[in-house]
C-alpha cells in the first residue's frame, strides 16, 4: 500500500512538472521552425489529411513533399506520430505539437523512474533524481522542444527500459527478459538508427560481461529469446524495408560522418546548460568528470562510467572520423548522438551520488527534512530547464520584436526552402508549400540524386543541391513530361494516391513526378497497368491519344500485413 502512495504521490509531480514546463510554449502559440521541423511536421500532416479520409495506413506523400509519392511513412517508423496527427482532430496544429511534446516529456519521467526503480531495488528517491537527470538532460531536451530531432526524441523515451531489460538479463533477475524485448521493440518503432547506436553499446558490455564470467548460458539464452521476440513484434518495420529499400536503389540521407564537435564544445556548452547538440548538463558533466571518486572497483557501474567517458571521446573530433566515411560507421552521420547514452550512463551514477549526498548533509533525517530536499531539487530542476531552453524562449519572444521572422505563403510561382521562421495558427499550412531544409528528398532513387553531384552541396548550401540537380528540381516542383516537353499538371491527391487528368493531342509518353518503389501501383482509367522507369526515374507511362484518368498508388506488399498479423497474435 505504501509502494502504491509512494508512486502515485511521484507521478502525480511529474504530471504537475510537465504541465509547468509545457503550457508556457502553449500558450505563446507559436513555433520556432526550423531544420528538421518540416520534414516531420509534413509527416504529421499527411497523416492527419489521410485520418480526415478514413484512412488509417499512410504509405507515401500525396498531398505533402511536394505530391511526390515519396515513402518516408515506409521507411522510418511512423506510429508514435500518430497521436500528434490525432490531436490535430480536438486542438489547434499549434498546441497538439505542444501537447504531444509533453505526453513524452511525461512518459519519459515515468518511464526512467520506474527503471531505476527497479534497477536500484526499490530506492523511491534515487529513481526520482534519475529520472529527472535524464529527462530534464540539456541535451534530450535539444532532440524534443528545441530542435525537433523527432525520431530520437521518442527512442530516448525508451532507451531506460532497454538497459533495465539488458541488465535483468545479463547480471539482474533474468526472468525479466522481456523488458529487453519490450524496450528494442519500443525503439524499433521510434528510430531505427537508435537500434543500432544501443546494439553497439550493449554488444561492449556483453563483452565486458562474457569476459568477467557474468554472462552464462542461461543468461544467453534468455538473450536470444528476447532477441528472437523482438524481430517478431518489429516485422512490420522490417518488412518494408526487405521488400522496398534494401537493395532497390534508394538513398535514405546523405551518407558521411558530418557535424563533428570539439570536446572543447562538450564542456562549454554543458557549463552553460543550454540545451544544444554538445551539452549534457553541468550536473551530469560534474558526474563524469568526478565519477572516479564515487566508484568502487568491483561495482556493478563502473563498467558503466568508463563506457560512459569513452562515449563522450568518440561523441567528438577526438576520434578518426573521417577515416570512417565508408564504413558502416558512416550510418551514424552524427557522432554527437553516442550522448544521449552518455546522459543516461551519468545519471544512473549521478543519481546515487547524489542521494549519498544528501543523506550525509542531513537532508534526509525527517519527513519534513526530506520534503523540503525534494521540493528544492524540484525547483532547481525546473529553474535549470527554463535555463536551458532559452533559446527557444528567446526565437519565440522575438515574434512580436520583428515580423520578418514569421513565416509567409508562398505566391503561385514561388519556390524556396523553409529554413526557419515562426508558425502559428494561421500560418501553419502556409509552410507545406516550402521545401523542407532536410528530408525533402529522403527515400528518392539513389540514381536520381546522383550522391556525387547533389550530395556534395547538400550541408553547405541546400537551395544550390535542390536547383543544380535537374532532375531532382523537376520531380519536387512537379514538372510532368509529354513527349519531352516540360507542363505542370496538378494531380488531385488523395490518402496514399496521385490522380492526374491527362489530355494527349497524340500517342506518347508521360513522365510523372512521382517517385516509385517495388509495390508502386498505376492504373489508367481505372484499369491497373503496368509502368516504366522514367530517366529521372519516377513513372512513366505510354498513352494513347485522348483524355486519360491516371493514378499512382502503392500497395503494401502481403507479408507486411502478415507481419502485422504475426505482432498482434504475440502480443495477445
């Protein structure tokens, strides 16, 4: 019964905490737009045009990205978007952005409290810091409210639970398996690139522990159990990508290592607190800079804190990047994402330290005592994350100091790239006109982008990458071709469908600006035929003379709906 106070008393702060942090961005109205935001808002967007159809499944991009039939919603996971496109249905863009934001802000609160919880035996404080060490960490706050680095944002809801599953199996109550599935599973659906960022780390501790005799074969086998679940639940992630991406000709992103910080930057702007790309915090950089005093040989964290200073080496110039750039490696495209882990590795010390702390000053002698501790590290937890959002504060105060900075519609011949500027209600679908600064042509053919020619621009200047490449400049400002010559011709977009109106004055060939995958699907005048691969490659098709009705689509390939059959069934 005190267990179930206890924690009802600790979410109930976290839910009042959350409602703290997020209602002063509500209330603004406004958003900060910029770098990756429209590359997931357009998401988000497609999504909820799709529910306002009926339809549930979103496959590709008809009324967003340019109408170019793009598959981003194939390729990287799309479920944990879902409610943000659903709030859209009951508040305005603005606030369900917001709302969505601090549904995970709360959940990950709830998420790593109940981690450590477990992880620590039941030490109700200590899980309480940890989870707002690593939720309130500068850094996660970057990926979520500050930068809308989307993906990452969701999976560092989740990473908590994959190491308390890794660390039950490995040296922990090995009959708790399936925390590991449950967190990979979790992930799996959030961002694939985190899959592979914890496989590694969890690959070093499986060393560390194999070599220390830890790791038995019962322990292995309830790896490979959870392992083997894990692949089933997330086949209708991988099944797209076996049947669609894997070998087909398609360029997710640029490749390369790029953006590579000095480690001058992790401490300065950690000393700072401001939540940016290079900053954990001054109290986790603290942790890690003093960690070897709080450790004891043979403890289970030291392990931990070693992983967790070689991560922040190799988070950072000090390690041979660019020797890597045709490495796998180069999947990584941000060393400065090996942080997040770093975040969660201090904390898990932090936390304790921190406790041992305040036990020997005294601040945990009485009731009140420990009221007072906890209230006071509330305060300063919620004064440190103003602190760190700043910035964004700042961007979104300046509105009503400069209106230049307020996005504005596009005129009808107008073509530019969204960079940044400021969204609010009314604006909010003026932006879906731009092009996105990342993302935009994600998930194209490799053979259109011509890596070597657009790639080479695509950091430095994006407008030059977009408007140099002939190809990609026609497909993303909807040029169609008949018979080589150059029209536009507005397609009617519909959930997971482009219908054209085409009027031939002869026989001959018309070159679509749509994108194409495996399980593309072409009819003309309501019959499914089949189509070429144009030379910029999207689809073309040879028509007769006359008025032609022609809509491109996609369908799913049976095995994904198998596989989510397959999910489903396992999961009852």
């Amino acid at each position: 019964m005190k267990n179930i106070k206890t924690n009802s008393i600790v979410l109930l702060i976290f839910l009042v905490i959350t409602v703290c942090m997020i209602y002063p961005l509500v209330a603004t109205g406004r958003i900060a737009a910029q770098v990756d935001w429209l590359f997931h808002a357009a998401r988000v967007e497609q999504i909820y045009r799709n529910l306002s159809e009926g339809s549930l499944f979103t496959y590709i991009a008809t009324s967003t990205f340019q109408s170019t039939g793009v598959g981003s919603f194939l390729f990287y996971p799309v479920i944990f978007i879902y409610p943000w496109a659903w709030l859209r249905f009951i508040t305005t863009p603005i606030a369900a952005y917001y709302i969505w934001v601090g549904a995970f802000m709360f959940m990950t609160f709830v998420i790593s409290y109940f981690s450590m919880l477990s992880f620590s035996k039941g030490k109700y404080l200590r899980s309480f810091i940890f989870a707002l060490l690593y939720t309130l960490a500068p850094y996660r706050l970057y990926l979520g409210p500050a930068s809308f680095v989307v993906g990452e944002y969701i999976a560092s809801t989740f990473i908590p639970l994959a190491f308390l599953g890794f660390y039950h199996i490995v040296c922990g109550d090995k009959r708790k398996w399936y925390w590991l599935t449950i967190g990979m599973t979790l992930l799996a659906y959030s961002h694939i690139l985190s899959i592979l960022l914890i496989s590694e780390i969890f690959t070093i501790l499986l060393l560390v522990a194999f070599f220390k005799g830890d790791l038995d074969l019962k322990r292995a086998k309830y790896l490979l159990i959870s392992a083997g679940v894990t692949v089933i639940l997330v086949l209708p992630v991988i099944i797209p990508l076996v049947t669609d991406y894997f070998g087909k000709g398609i360029t997710a992103t640029y490749p390369g290592v790029g953006m590579i910080q000095n480690l001058g930057e992790v401490f300065t702007t950690s000393l700072s607190n401001t939540a940016t790309s290079s900053s954990i915090g001054i109290v986790l950089l603290l942790v890690l800079l003093s960690g070897w005093k709080w450790i004891k040989q043979d403890s289970l964290e030291l392990p931990l804190y070693i992983l967790a200073i070689c991560l922040t080496l190799i988070s950072t110039a000090i390690f041979p990047w660019k020797s890597f750039n045709g490495s796998f490696l180069a999947l990584l495209q941000l060393p400065y994402r090996y942080l997040i882990y770093v975040v969660l590795l201090t904390a898990i010390l932090g936390s304790r330290v921190i406790v041992e702390l305040l036990a020997k000053y005294g601040s945990l002698k009485t009731n009140w005592r420990k009221a007072m501790t906890v209230l006071t590290v509330l305060l300063v937890s919620l004064i440190s994350y103003y602190g760190s959002i700043s910035n964004l504060s700042d961007r979104l105060a300046n509105t009503a100091k400069n209106k230049e900075m307020v996005i504005k519609p596009l005129k009808a011949d107008e073509q530019a790239i969204l960079y940044s500027g400021i969204l609010t209600d009314k604006n909010y679908q003026a932006q879906f006109n731009y092009w996105a600064q990342t993302g935009e042509v994600d998930y194209f053919p490799t053979k259109t982008l011509r890596k070597n020619h657009f790639l080479e621009y695509i950091v430095m200047d994006w407008d030059k990458a977009y408007r140099t490449n002939k190809d990609v400049y026609s497909i993303i400002s909807g040029i169609t071709r008949i018979n080589g010559q150059e029209m536009r011709i507005k397609p009617y977009a519909s959930a997971n469908a482009l219908r054209y109106q085409v009027e031939l004055t002869r026989r001959g060939k018309i070159d679509l600006p749509v994108v194409h995958y495996v399980h593309t699907v072409v009819s003309v005048d309501g019959k499914q035929v089949s189509y070429q691969n144009s030379k910029r490659n999207t689809v073309q098709l040879e028509l007769e003379k006359g008025s032609h009705t022609v809509t491109i689509g996609y369908l799913p390939s049976k095995a994904f709906f198998i596989g989510a059959v397959c999910k489903i069934k396992l999961e009852k």
